[in-house]
C-alpha cells in the first residue's frame, strides 16, 4: 500500500491530481482481461499507470513514456524502502544464525515480482543472487512453473560451481503451498512451509487474495487445487522464522542418513 501511495503522490505533483489507487486497479484489472499472451506485471503495472494518466487528458492525447517510468520508479523504489521497514519478524536474526552456523551456505531469492531483497539495506548482504519471473530468459516461466525454478539452479551452478556433486540439499522456503512449496519439491527442493501464527504477518497461505489482486476465477481456482496437491509434499512447517535454523538442521540430517543408508546397502 505504502508503494501505491508513493505512486499516486508522483502522479499528483505531475498535474494528474485525479489519480487514485481504485483506478489504477480498475484499469489494471481490464488491461488483464483484455491480454491474450502473458504479461509481466510491470507492464501491466505501467499500462495501468498510463491508463490512469491519459483518462485525465483529452481524447487521443498520450502521455510521454518517461512520465509514466517516473510514476512506476516511485512505486518500485517505495515497495522496496516499505519492505526494508516492515520484514517479518525475526527475519535478521534468522538470517544471522544460517549464515553463522553454516558459512558456505548460498541464500538465493526466488521471486514472481520485482521485490529483489538485494536492494534491500537491512538484508541484502546475505543473498548471492535474486531471480525473478520479469527476468529475461525466465519470463514467462514464473511460479509456479519449472522455468523460474530451473534459472535459479543454474545460477547457484554459476556462483557454486564447485560444489556440484557434493552433499549440499536445496531447502526452498515460502508461505505459498501452490507456488512455493510444490512446485519446488517438483525440481528437486525440499520445501518449508511458513505458515504464520501471529497476526501482524500476511501469507500467502491466507484463503482470501489480497485486494489489489487481479487474477482472474479461473487462476484462483487453478491455485487452490496446486495448494491441496502441495500439502503432501512439505518437508517441514515452521510458524515463524526463528524456527527455520532448526528446520534446516533437521533436513541436513535426514539427507545425511537417507546417504549413509543408500552407502551401507
């Protein structure tokens, strides 16, 4: 919300002093109906902005594709300042403790959108790289499709390529049963599930979209049924993320058992 404030506020100090929120989904909404093909979400989110600019002007007057890039660049910058500000509880102190107790750990982001913790102050020390389904070459293979899944492998091959063959397992973490959990467990992960306890923190395990979503019934549907097929395939749930060091722990020494068994076969 912060980040579609900040947007609104650039369009008015631009003259568009009719901009709204409502609008921009409203035409969001139709710009996504009306598309055919797939369509990243920045731009359908800067279709929508110019949408919103050129219903304030008069009829076949445009507007210059800068203005919309400055109304778009104020959201992208607020959506990242917002997410610094408001992590999930815990989420420095977790990362601290992985990264201490396991020094050669590879810590990747794996993300639909253009949330990129790597521009993220607080946390962008810990990660090696972030992927993202606008990535070219990735889109529009994203969550939860093996595409954005497979890309991300091949960038931990790039930045660990000595580590192929080794001992190390991949644990993919997400609050998203369909997108997170399933189809990483489908590409070889083992998946956590984050399913939060407290209030103060939305998930995408929620049952209900959250309101500036604009996908459509049938997307809805097709991911309820991915979640109900996802809940036999978690290898571990946490309900907050102090508890992911001791998950990961765990799933360590399970693999290291499932190799000793395979060994003494």
């Amino acid at each position: 919300q912060d980040a579609n404030n900040a947007m609104i506020r650039a369009m008015h100090r631009l003259g568009y002093t009719k901009s709204t929120n409502k609008g921009v989904l409203k035409h969001t909404s139709a710009i996504r109906k009306k598309t055919k093909y797939p369509i990243s979400y920045t731009s359908l989110r800067m279709r929508a902005i110019q949408a919103e600019l050129e219903s304030q002007l008069p009829k076949k007057h445009t507007v210059d594709p800068s203005v919309v890039k400055h109304c778009f660049d104020a959201w992208l910058n607020q959506r990242h300042a917002s997410a610094n500000d408001k992590l999930f509880p815990g989420v420095v102190e977790m990362l601290e403790r992985i990264s201490a107790q396991h020094p050669c750990v590879c810590i990747g982001a794996i993300t639909n959108g253009r949330g990129n913790p790597k521009n993220m102050q607080s946390i962008s020390h810990f990660f090696d790289f972030c992927v993202s389904g606008e990535d070219d070459g990735v889109f529009p293979q994203r969550k939860p499709q093996r595409g954005i899944y497979e890309a991300s492998l091949a960038r931990y091959k790039e930045s660990y390529p000595h580590s192929i063959g080794d001992s190390r397992i991949w644990c993919h973490v997400g609050d998203c049963l369909a997108n997170d959990v399933g189809a990483s467990v489908d590409c070889g992960a083992h998946g956590v599930w984050m399913e939060a306890d407290h209030e103060d923190v939305v998930c995408a395990s929620s049952d209900k979209p959250p309101v500036w979503s604009t996908a459509s019934k049938r997307t809805m549907q097709n991911r309820e049924r991915l979640k109900r097929a996802a809940k036999n395939k978690v290898s571990a749930k946490i309900t907050h993320l102090s508890q992911l060091p001791n998950a990961i722990d765990a799933l360590l020494a399970k693999a290291a058992q499932e190799r000793q068994e395979t060994v003494t076969r």
